[in-house]
C-alpha cells in the first residue's frame, strides 16, 4: 500500500512520532524513484503539453500530482520532493510554499533534458517585464536559466500585438446585433518609480484605453440620432422655458413628494427608502435585484443600522426590503 502526500500531511498533524523515524517510514512504502527516467518522462510530458497540445503550464501542485498519477514513471517522484522539504518539520504555510517550489522545480529539471520546454520562462519572464524589471535585472534571470532572454519577450509581444486587431474582430462579431457602449479615456500609469536613470527622466506611461461594453438591448438605429444642428439654440431654450425655469419655481418640500424628513435617523432614511420602494416596478425590480446606494457617514451609519436590526434581531419595525439597498461611501466624503 502507498502512502499520499495527503495522508503524509494527516499523519505530520495528529501523530507524535520521532521526525526521523516518520522519513524512514514514509520512505519505505514510497520507494525510491529512477530519478534520470523520471526527467526524461517529465520532459516528455511538459513538451507534449506545450508544443503538441498548446496546453497552458502548471502551476498548481495538487494539479501536477494529478496528471504524474496517470504516468507510471512520476507516480511517487512528487512525493519524494516533498518528502525532501522535510514537512513533518514545517508549518502548513511553509510547505504551501514549497509546493510552488517544487512545480518550479520540476520544470527546471525537465529542461535540462529538453531545452525546448520554455512555457513557464516566458510566463517569469513576461511577469517581470509587467512590473517593470529592468533590462539588466531580466538577463540576470535570463543568465540564471529560469527565465526567457529578453528578445524573446519582444518578439513574442509583437506578435500578440499584431494578433490582437482580428482577436478584437472576432470578439466584437460575436455581439452585432446588440447595442454597444464605447468607453474612451486616457490611461497613466504613474504608480511607478520616478527617479531618473541613465536613459530615461520619468518612467509613467501614457495611452488611450477603448472599452467597448455589449449591452442586452437591440442596436441603436442611426437614423436621426444626431441632430444635424449640433448646437440646436431654438432647443436649448424650449428647454429653458418649459423645465429649468419652472422647475426653479418649485419649493424644495414639494420636489421631495412632500417628505419632509431630516434624516437624522434611522426611522428618517426608512421612510426614504420606502419612497423608493412604493414605485410598483421598484418592487419587482427589488425582488430580484439589489440597488447600491451612495451616501455619506449618517447614510452609511443609519441605513446599516436598519438592516442589522432586520436581519440580526427581527425588528418587525423595520420592513424586510431594506435589504435591497446596498449602502456604499461616496468617493467625495473620502477627501
């Protein structure tokens, strides 16, 4: 009978047992591993998967030990690296992270059979030009065998680059006969360092970010859509005379459907939201939905007041839709 990595970990927590004699006793149900034939059977495995069937690497040991179970020739070669991280000596945290060292581990092996296998050097690699690692600081890697060169990188974006216009084609053919949202906005990535080096002043970037957001309604006719006027004055002051104006007129109580709450507590912001509520398709809408709600510290305060005392001692008080609304910070009371 072997013994799992899982049942490894069960015995390091509930037994008691010398650290040594639990090694010797582990290592003799495992048995020892052909260690030349397990990296060439790893090697094979890794370039099969990323150059035969353009599989993505793996970075999850419990995934890994998944996938060797199957081969007859990495069955127990895991649990000998584990065993090698000495885990009846470490907490659980420690050997979490000694997981991911052992799946790093074992693509570095693989490619000393077969240089070929670079799926995962090209992941550090491209990881470290993101956070923007320095050109010396990628060739030291480079130079230390765990990650790709630096030209590689560069081809290697040019080429997502240059497939990117038919990727964003064929992602917007798929939603034609909806209406979209386009976001346009600059983008500055200032969160970077500022101090001059000897080929740069400043190192932020600046560029153009598109969204464009597919909505579940039909598309938008063009027929009409733009005014043809651009600046329609006689509009503007029909606008004026029959809303502004007399909209300028109207007292403040009677805009608030004559609620004359102060809100200043909480039976003040239930009788607002009841406001809210009585609409009959707010009530539908509620039913299934949840609407957040923008306010300041006694918005904040009171509201979540109301739907603690809802839902945490059954305050027949307060009405069960105030668990619709979902009360966050306006960003302007942060300042």
């Amino acid at each position: 009978m072997k013994i799992s990595v899982q049942e490894i970990e069960s015995i390091r927590e509930e037994t008691q047992i010398p650290v040594n004699e639990d090694v010797e006793a582990v290592n003799e149900e495992i048995g020892m591993v052909d260690l030349v034939g397990a990296i060439k059977t790893m090697a094979r495995f890794f370039y099969d998967r990323e150059h035969v069937t353009n599989k993505s690497p793996i970075y999850s040991y419990d995934e890994l030990q998944e996938e060797f179970q199957t081969n007859k020739g990495l069955k127990n070669f895991l649990d000998q690296l584990y065993l090698a991280a000495r885990p009846f000596e470490c907490t659980n945290q420690t050997m979490d992270r000694m997981k991911k060292l052992i799946v790093h581990i074992c693509y570095l092996l693989a490619s000393l059979n077969n240089t070929k296998i670079n799926a995962f050097k090209f992941d550090l690699a491209y990881y470290l030009d993101s956070v923007g690692t320095s050109n010396e600081g990628l060739d030291m890697m480079t130079n230390l065998d765990v990650a790709a060169t630096l030209r590689a990188v560069d081809r290697k974006k040019k080429k997502i680059s240059d497939a990117h216009k038919k990727y964003v084609e064929n992602g917007l053919s798929k939603y034609l006969d909806r209406a979209f949202v386009l976001n346009i906005d600059d983008y500055h990535n200032i969160h970077v360092p500022r101090q001059s080096d000897s080929t740069s002043t400043s190192r932020p970037t600046h560029m153009a970010t598109i969204v464009a957001n597919s909505c579940s309604m039909a598309t938008i006719p063009s027929n009409g859509v733009l005014n043809p006027k651009f600046l329609d004055g006689d509009l503007i002051i029909k606008h004026l005379d029959e809303w502004f104006i007399i909209s300028l007129g109207i007292p403040y109580h009677e805009r608030c459907q004559n609620y004359r709450g102060n809100l200043k507590g909480v039976e003040d912001y239930t009788k607002a939201l009841q406001i809210v509520y009585n609409q009959e398709s707010m009530q539908e809408y509620l039913s299934n939905h949840v609407i957040p709600i923008v306010a300041d510290w006694p918005g904040q305060f009171f509201i979540r007041k109301a739907i603690a005392h809802q839902l945490l001692l059954n305050n027949e008080i307060i009405p069960s839709f105030v668990t619709s609304f979902l009360p966050i910070m306006d960003p302007f009371m942060c300042l």
